[in-house]
C-alpha cells in the first residue's frame, strides 16, 4: 500500500489598493526643482545659489539638513556622469551648473 500526501493548494488573494482620488501636488525634488531654476535662469548657477532661488519661488525646502547645497551638488555631478549625454545639466566651470 502506498502513501500519499494530502497537499493542499492555497488560493492567492490578490490586493488592490482603491486609490479613486488624483495624487495632490507632489512635491519636487531637489534635483527636479534645480532643473526648474536652471532652465529659467539667464547665467549658471552654483548649488547655494539654486537653494536659495529653489526657496524663494516655494518649489523646494530643506527638510532640515545642514547642507542641501553640498547634497544638490553631488545629485547634479552625479546625474552627470551616469546619465551624460541625457543628463539635464552642463557643468559650465567650477562649481556652476546650467540646464541643458
């Protein structure tokens, strides 16, 4: 006589969320709302003066970090280099960035 094993097979229940409303205004990032300035400016800009324009027009606030300019700056290099061609930015000299 053989054995056999009872295997049981488990329904899966497949969840969906109910999101009926349209997603409110997402907020930018910093990187995103850089790209905005830049693309308005007349002359490049370094990472201060992009916070600092990113804050008056209320596109971006730091959420309390001691320094945003130094974490843009790194965001933009390194769109930069891992995008190239396709990056949003063009480092004009040292330390200024322009939209492309």
């Amino acid at each position: 006589m053989s054995k056999t094993k009872n295997t049981k097979t488990k329904a899966t229940k497949k969840t969906t969320t109910k999101n009926t409303k349209p997603p409110k205004d997402k907020k930018l990032s910093a990187i995103d709302a850089a790209a905005q300035v830049l693309a308005s400016a007349k002359a490049p800009m370094n990472a201060k003066e992009m916070i600092e324009a990113m804050a008056a027009k209320a596109l971006w606030t730091s959420p309390g970090g001691k320094t945003p300019h130094a974490t843009l700056y790194s965001a933009i290099i390194r769109e930069i280099s891992l995008k190239g061609k396709e990056s949003r930015f063009v480092k004009k000299e040292r330390g200024k960035f322009a939209a492309k």
